[in-house]
C-alpha cells in the first residue's frame, strides 16, 4: 500500500504542472527584494500586511527596440494590493524611457518593470507579459493627505498639512472649487510618496490657486532637470496644466 501511495504521489505532482487550469501560487517575497509576477499571480510581503496581485496590462505604447519614434511611449498595467484585508486597484505606469520606474502606495515604493520590452516586428501576447517588483518602505505618512497631480502626462504628489489646503483639494476633487493650480514651495531631498523625483513640496507650504505667474509653471521633469534654479530662484512650483487624479486621507 505504501508503495502505491507514493507512486500515485508522484503520478499527480508530474501532471499537476501540465495542467492550465490551476491557479498561480501566492508567493512570498521580503522588502527589499526583487520579485516577478505573471499576470494573475499575487505575493505577499513577508511580515506586512500587505500583498499584490499583477492583473493585467492595460496599454504598451513604449518605442519598441529598432524603432525611431517621436515619442518613447509607456506601459500601464493593472494590479490589485491588499493592505490588511482591505483591498485597492492602482494602476502602474512605465514611461518608455525610463525602466525600472517607481510609484508609491501608502509609506510603501514600488519599483516596477514591464517586461518583456517590445521590439520591432514581435506582437507580445498578454499572457506573455511580466511583472519585476521590489516592495520597499519608507516612514508612515500621518496628519495629512497625499493629492497625486497629472501634469501632461507626468505625475507628482504633495503630502498635505496644510488644513485649509486639505480643505481646497476635496473641494476641486467634489468639483466645487476652480483653484485648481497646486503652488507650493519646492524643497530637495527625495521622499517615498514623490518617486522618482529628487525633490519634494512643503506640506504646509502649499495652496490652491486660480491663477499664478507664468515663473513657476512647468514639469515635474523640468524641476528635475534644473533643481539648483528651481529651488534656489523660482523656489515655488506652480503647474497650470495640473489635474487632480486622487486623494489618500492620512489623517
């Protein structure tokens, strides 16, 4: 009887494999370690409570290998993270040029790539897609809010403090208010919820506006490419082409 039991064992393990019907196992990863998904595999954060699920991806627009394109393009996919039995859909977004990117959720960063990148003459099925994730932490953000802006396809967010300008963005976010330009005062040094930018805004120095001067409106990226200028001249940033995309409620 033994003997038929472990036969019959390994019968099953070796046809397990061949079947397409299974569902993908949850992994589980620790901070700080690069991990890849497929697309309808989860992992868990060993010690957090927190775990991530790549849905699916939702455009490829990136230059493929080979190409001369006049725009480098992005990928966005889908996942699904469930934060102590709570659980949130966000959406990552890989700008062409720029891999591993980086997005934040709570005081956690995420690194991502895409994978596989496109090339030149190859349809890639969306089976076939990857996602490499390294899940770090950074300090736990409270008494504020975190607004993510859009701004000509380049994102930011400003963690708020500010109690009249907390009240001003859910004022804009309920469609009541027309001050929808962010002016705040720019400061250096990284911090976890404004990857991949090299700089932050003041949380208590930040107001809802109008209308500004035309010196502090641009990009994220234009910050970043002249930091020195735009900290120690302009010292404010003011995108008028900014859009409210969320608010996270820290407080």
């Amino acid at each position: 009887m033994r003997t038929y039991v472990a036969g019959l064992s390994i019968a099953i393990s070796m046809l397990l494999p061949m079947s397409g019907c299974s569902t993908p196992a949850l992994n589980e990863v620790e901070l700080g370690k690069e991990f890849t998904l497929a697309v309808g595999q989860s992992a868990a954060i060993t010690g957090e409570n927190l775990s991530i699920k790549f849905v699916e991806v939702v455009s490829d627009s990136r230059c493929p290998t080979g190409a001369v394109c006049i725009w480098a393009g992005e990928a966005s996919c889908l996942i699904e993270i469930t934060d102590s039995a709570t659980t949130h859909q966000k959406v990552l977004i890989e700008p062409g040029v720029s891999s591993p990117a980086r997005d934040s959720f709570n005081e956690y960063v995420l690194t991502f790539a895409i994978l596989p990148y496109p090339d030149v003459g190859k349809q890639i099925d969306a089976k076939d897609y990857r996602l490499q994730l390294t899940v770090t932490k950074g300090p736990a953000l409270n008494g504020g809010v975190l607004a993510t802006f859009d701004v000509v396809g380049e994102r930011y967010r400003i963690f708020i403090t500010n109690e009249e300008t907390i009240e001003q963005v859910f004022a804009l976010q309920r469609g009541e208010s027309q001050a929808t330009i962010p002016s705040g005062r720019i400061i250096r040094g990284s911090v976890a919820y404004n990857q991949p930018w090299s700089w932050h805004i003041d949380p208590e120095d930040i107001e809802m506006a109008e209308m500004t001067i035309e010196l502090c409106d641009g990009l994220p990226s234009h910050v970043e490419g002249d930091l020195d200028y735009w900290v120690d001249t302009v010292q404010r940033f003011c995108p008028w082409g900014a859009e409210l995309v969320e608010i996270q409620d820290y407080r």
